[in-house]
C-alpha cells in the first residue's frame, strides 16, 4: 500500500500580493509556500504512514525549484518524490494540468489499497478542479472535502464536509481524496528528517518520460491541450481608502454614528 | 451518432444543474436560474433546468418561475443523495444526447465535486466559482468599464482572441469572470473550441429574480431516459448529518463584525463585545482565519479566501490587520469600518471609516453610540 500526494508551490497570499502594472501577478516578489490544503493532504498520508507503515510519495508539477518543496515534505517524512516538469506542460488549465498529472501518477503506478491525496484547492487559482480531474482521468472514485479518514482493510471511511453538515462515505481503494485543513495540523519536519531528506529519491519526469502515456497528447496538454483560454485578465479598481477618524474617545465613537444613520447605513 | 463536442453548432440551450439536499431545491439554484435566464436571452436560446433525485418533479415547477422553460427531471432511487459516481454518470449521459450550449453548477461543495468531474469526462473547460457572466459585448463592455482598470481602448478591442494562433470572435461565447489570489486579480475565461461551455458559479452572486407564477405554471417538465446501476457506484454514503447547531449565517447577513488577532489578550471578552455591537446592528459575528485556526470561533464564522465571502451592508473589522487572504473574502462590502491599534494595518487601506485605537477600548463606546443614534432617529 502507498499513498500519493499530489501538492502544488504557491505564493504565499498571507502576506500582501504583488501585482505589475500590466494587471499580471510578479510572482518574483513573493514567497512561496506549500499550498496550505496539500500540506493537510501530506499530513494525512503521513499519519497512516504511522499507522500502516505504508509508502508516501509526493509528486509536483512545476518548475525546477519546486524541488526544494519537495525535500521539505521528504523531511517531514515522506519516502520519494517526483517533479513533473517540461516545457510542453508550460500553459496548461485545470483540464490539461490533470492530464499531465495523472500521467505522473500513472508512471508511478496505482494498485488496489493505494490512495491518491490532493489539497482542496490551491491559494492562487482557488479552483478545486485539477483533483476531482485527476481522478476522473484515473478513472478513480473521488471523495473531495475529506475532514477526516480512516482506513478499514481495502476501504476507506471518509467524512466529507458539506456547508451545512457532513457526509460519511465509503470507498474501496484505490481512490483519491481531496483534503481540507479541518483534517488534521501538519507536523514540522524534524532535524533528523532534514538530513535524511537528501539522500531521499527525487525523480524527475519531463514529457520524454511521460510521453508513451495515452494522456498525453499535444491536443489535451500544455497551452494548446487546454479548453480553456484566458480572454483577459484585470485589476479591478482600488477602492479608494476611506476616512480615518481622530482620536478614539466616544466623541469619535458619536461622529461615526451620526456619519452611518446621516447615510441611512443604520 | 458519436458525442462531437467540438461541432459547435450542434450545440444549444443554457442549463443549470438545480442541486436539491433532501428533496429541497437549493437557494443558489434560484439565483443561477435567474442569471441564466438573461444569458439564455441573450443567446436567443431556451433556459432549462437539469433536476436529479429521488421523486423531485413536485419540485420542478417553482424553477419556471425564476425563468426556466423547461426542466428536465431525472428520478432514480439512487439519486436520492448525492454521489458524484451517479450524479456524473447521468448528467454526462443527458448531456451527450440533449447537447447544452452552456452548463452552470452552483459552487457548493456538491457543485464543486460535480462540475470538474463532468467537465474532464466530457473533455471540455470548466469555469471555477465564477463572480460575472456574459454573453452580450455590449453589456459585457460596460462591466469591464466599470469593474476593471483596464485602459478604455483596450475593452473596445476585445472582440476577438487568439485561439490555437488564430482569431477567434468572442460575441457567441460565455464570458466567464472570477476572481483569483483572493481578488487581486480578476480573469474573464472563455471556452472557445468545445460545449458545452461549464462554470460553476458562486453562491449569493448572482441577484434572484421576483418569482412569476405563470411563468411558473407554463414551465415544461421533460423526463430524459438515462440509465443507472448499483453497479455505477463506487463509493456509499453511509449517513448524512446536519450540524447540530444552527450555523452562523454569514452569506445572508447585512451587518458582520468580525474579529481577528487583535482579541489575543482577551478571547472572550473581545468576543462578546462584538457579538453586543452586532446585536445592536442586527448581525452576526464573523472571524478571520487566524480567529479560527486558533479555535476561538468555529469555522462556520471565517471570512475569507478559505472561508465565506461575504458583502454585507457594514462590515466592522475589530482587531483585523487585513492579510489578503481576509480581504478577499470581505473587500465588496457597501461600508467597511475598521478598528485597530496599528495605524498602518492594511485593513485601513480598504475600510470606508477607520478609528485607530484598542478594540476593547472602542468597540463598547461604538455600541453605546450606534445605540444612541438610532434612539434619535
């Protein structure tokens, strides 16, 4: 049994974002982190590591750096990792992103017991696409918004959170869950983990290694594979900033009152 | 005949998938019915509702009123609760042989199972939690105007787009806009070469039309054949709970006071002096995330990039620096005031009426003050 993490390098958006004039994100500007959900869904394939021993793999698709991403979650314990990485990915939608990557995951090989784990959704794009994506590519069951999970044999039990309850639900393996932050807290990767980090496999696949795969095709990859296009991306308006007040007494407290009730806010 | 989603032509009609929970319609099915209408209108095309469930067609009827002339019903015992095996399976089916031109799916966390499921089994581009839809240039043009910093001449340009190197002519497609790093950036999204053209859309967005009895009473109910096995399922729902306490309304709400860091010193204090300034303003209490990771409130009340976002009448930030993870989910607020120590916090930057002082401090005075204006009124 292995679980398979699919993880993603993003800016941070906790702190303040950089935008260029031309309405494009200067990424160049901004830290990058670990997309916060995946660091859930890492979390959670670790935890039945505990329990099961099992194998954890984390695999990413992006540039060359995200290496370094990679070998913060094998010292937080995971086994292996792979970089998915090309210039024919470059350009790719939520539809052409999961293609590529349930290549990889192929490449890798899913097996009965195995489990697939995704974050939610990323921070920069906010789709929570490319997992349920992948697991149709996969032709795999999904469970998406999994806030916990428990493992019985061959099945999985999943609660997977609704906006006004929850769902319990269960899967046969293998399958793919995406993962939300309500599941548990990331652990820290440990000194010894650090260390050991580097003599952990990285393996990169770039399109030659991919490329027999039935997935990938230049009509369903990359730019040109994604269905999707961009008409125009914007800024929207800065609202302009507003009053700020003097003081902060009641007599302060009593002019905003009288401002809102003279609008009829209140 | 095979399914060819990229002969466009074949393709026509705006539907809507109307999520039903426990045999109840959904309100965001009311609002993407609404809105579809319009887009339905402008296409010159009829608006149909796609409803799955067990024994929902007494249901159906109410979606004419906000504007669909048809729905289609498809009944089956294992449509009774949702799992994305079924649901997927039977919409990809009904719409390879009925054959939409556009496909929208409320961003519920059953829509957003949904919708990227259908849209790779179907091999065409899907739209994440879209904020604006367009069909018409010209309206389309105006929001851009309004909505968008960008330079006039180019909005007038935008009738075209390069698409695998060639131009292509947007006036036929859905523009689909939504934002992305928590509204600082904002892209409209077409699907030029495949149907049908899927979004999902965001909840509480889009404005619900008056409800029109006869149009309610005119509304067709079509039953598409489809079919569907244990044997099409892979996984059980083995229970569905509501949650035991009423949750926080957030969505619905005309005045938030929400609370963030800036409550450390006193948790529960600071939060029961903005639960009292909410109940004089006839609100609710709101979080940021920082309030919820912490476990001061529960995750119903975060506002936010990974919370709610919400657009109230007057949203009062106590104790809230304004990462932009939070503004994201709070910046389209009519009022926003603020109140912090640091007077340099971003929150400041977007809020309409700042007082820069201590929250504890502030927050009972502004109560006592609010309560007196309305006295006077």
């Amino acid at each position: 049994m292995k679980v398979i993490v699919c993880v993603k390098q993003v800016p941070d958006t906790s702190g303040k974002v950089a935008v260029n004039p031309d309405g494009t994100l200067n990424r160049a500007s901004m830290e990058t982190i670990t997309n916060p959900d995946d660091m859930n869904a890492v979390e959670a394939a670790l935890k039945l590591k505990d329990e099961t021993g099992c194998k954890v793999i984390v695999v990413t698709m992006g540039p060359p750096p995200a290496e370094g991403m990679l070998r913060e979650l094998l010292a937080m314990g995971a086994d292996e990792g792979y970089l998915i990485s090309g210039r024919e990915f470059g350009g790719s939608d939520t539809y052409a992103t999961s293609q590529i990557v349930a290549a990889g995951v192929n490449k890798i090989g899913v097996e009965k017991g195995d489990i697939v784990m995704c974050g939610r959704q990323a921070i920069d794009g906010d789709t929570a696409q490319v997992g349920p994506q992948i697991a149709e590519k996969l032709h795999l069951p999904q469970v998406t918004y999994a806030a916990d999970i428990h493992k019985d044999g061959d099945d999985i039990t999943v609660k997977r959170m609704l906006e006004d309850g929850y769902m319990t639900i269960k899967v046969k393996t293998p399958c793919l869950l995406t993962c939300i932050k309500e599941l548990n807290q990331p652990r820290y990767m440990s000194v010894g983990g650090i260390f050991e980090a580097y003599s952990k496999p990285v393996t990169v696949l770039d399109y030659e290694a991919l490329k027999d795969d039935p997935l990938i095709d230049p009509t369903t990859i990359g730019l040109k594979g994604s269905p999707t296009n961009i008409l125009v991306s914007f800024t929207p308006p800065q609202k302009g900033a507003g009053m700020m007040l003097e003081g902060a007494d009641m007599g302060t407290c009593e002019k905003l009152a009288g401002m809102l009730a003279a609008k009829h806010i209140i | 005949m095979a399914f060819n989603n990229t002969d466009l032509a074949a393709f026509k009609d705006v539907w809507v998938f109307c999520e039903q929970r426990e045999g109840k319609l959904m309100p965001t099915d009311f609002e993407l019915i609404s809105e579809g209408r319009r887009l339905a209108d402008e296409l010159g095309v009829d608006l149909c509702g796609l409803l799955l469930g067990d024994n929902v067609e007494g249901i159906a009827k109410e979606l004419g009123g906000y504007g669909a002339d048809k729905v289609y019903v498809c009944d089956h015992s294992l449509l009774k609760v949702y799992t994305t095996d079924a649901y997927a399976k039977v919409i990809c089916d009904v719409i390879e042989e009925l054959k939409p031109e556009a496909f929208l799916i409320g961003a519920t966390n059953i829509g957003r199972d949904l919708g990227p499921r259908c849209a790779a089994r179907l091999h065409t581009g899907l739209c994440a939690d879209c904020t604006h839809l367009d069909v018409d240039m010209g309206i389309y043009k105006d929001f851009l105007h309004e909505a968008s910093t960008l330079e006039d001449a180019r909005i007038d340009g935008l009738n075209t787009a390069m698409v695998l190197g060639e131009k292509h002519d947007v006036s036929r497609d859905l523009k689909m806009t939504r934002p992305a790093f928590g509204g600082h950036l904002m892209a409209s999204i077409i699907c030029p070469r495949f149907r049908p053209t899927m979004a999902t859309v965001r909840p509480g967005v889009m404005k619900k039309r008056p409800f029109d009895q006869a149009k309610a009473d005119a509304c067709q109910i079509i039953k598409p054949k489809f079919e569907l096995s244990e044997s099409d399922l892979n996984t059980q729902v083995t229970e569905v709970v509501k949650a035991a306490k009423k949750l926080v309304d957030l969505i619905g709400a005309d005045f938030i006071v929400s609370v963030g860091r800036g409550i450390s010193k006193d948790v529960e204090g600071g939060i029961k002096l903005a639960e009292e300034l909410a109940a004089e303003l006839g609100g609710v209490v709101g979080g940021s995330r920082a309030v919820i990771d912490s476990g001061w409130l529960s995750a119903d009340h975060q506002v936010g990039q990974t919370g709610k976002t919400v657009h109230p009448k007057v949203y009062v930030a106590l104790g809230i620096s304004g990462a932009i993870q939070h503004k994201a989910g709070m910046q389209d607020s009519e009022c926003i005031i603020a109140v912090n120590k640091n007077d340099s916090a971003p929150i400041f930057e977007i809020a309409d009426y700042g007082i820069c002082g201590d929250l504890f401090k502030v927050t009972p005075m502004l109560t006592e003050a609010i309560r007196a204006a309305k006295a006077a009124k």
